[in-house]
C-alpha cells in the first residue's frame, strides 16, 4: 500500500512490521481496544496482553502486516490476508492522535479495489461498540454474522 503524498508531506509512512515491533503493538492495541473490551466484559472477559502477544504473531503470517509511522513514531498497525476464497484478516489500529486523517478510508479503499480486482469477498470483525462500524458500512461493508461482542461485515466485490 502507498501513502498519498498529502500523507508522506504531513509526516506518514508504513514500513513491514517485524519481531521488533512487539511492544509497539501491544501498546498500540491495548490504546485502541481495551476501553472495548472493558464495555463488554461479558463477551471478550478480562483484558489479557498475552492474547495480544499472540494475536502479534498470527499477524506477521498474513499477506501484510504493517506498522504506520509519523514522524517515525509507532501511530498504528494495518493487516490483511489474502486466500484462495476471500480477503480476510483486516485490522486498522491507529492511535488516536492520528485517527480522522483519512487513513482508515485509505487503506479499506485499497483493500476494496484488491478485491474487486480479484473477485474476492472481504470479511472483517469488529468490535459492536467500536465505532469504526460506521466507516465500514460507509465503505459498502454489509452486517453478515453476529459473535459474542462482535459483528462480521462483508464487502462484497464489484463485478468486473
């Protein structure tokens, strides 16, 4: 994924992450999840790092994991996968001084067109009180299945 220049002038980049960004990540997912799952105890339990250590590590297996930098900062982290079938896998985690600078819409958006590209469907989770539902819907994304605490959305590709 490539960065509109508007973004690079203000300061963004990503870079791949890798087995040294681990700490940057927790940090990062505790900041921009845990207020979520502390809301809904009932569905996700006690806040816990390790399943954070562990979901690290699933991630660097995907298709891309990447760390967003500003200003050579840690900002967030942005993944997906690719399969045979569908694109699945997605995750935006930014924290929030860099949140609404069109980032999110950026990647989803270069998501989207990979899919339409590939006549693949996109699945993604997210969190039912997390607000970023609303850009996912704004984006074409359809409520598919309900999970305890989350709902599934899918995106589902333009005909070429």
């Amino acid at each position: 994924m490539i960065l509109l220049s508007d973004l690079t002038q203000r300061g963004f980049c990503i870079e791949n992450a890798n087995a040294n960004d681990l700490q940057d990540y927790v940090q990062v997912i505790r900041a921009c999840l845990k207020k979520y799952v502390d809301v809904d105890r009932e569905s996700f339990g006690e806040w816990n790092d390790e399943n954070v250590v562990n979901e690290f590590y699933i991630k660097t297996k995907r298709t891309f994991f990447g760390k967003l930098l500003h200003h050579g900062e840690v900002a967030g982290f942005l993944a997906y996968d690719i399969k045979d079938d569908r694109i699945d896998g997605i995750s935006i985690n930014l924290i929030e001084k860099v949140r609404n600078n069109g980032i999110g819409s950026l990647y989803l958006t270069y998501i989207i067109k990979l899919a339409d590209k590939q006549s693949k469907p996109i699945f993604l989770k997210v969190m039912k009180t997390n607000p970023a539902v609303y850009l996912y819907t704004r984006l074409g994304f359809k409520h598919h299945k309900d999970f305890p605490g989350l709902h599934q959305m899918i995106y589902n590709p333009v005909s070429q």
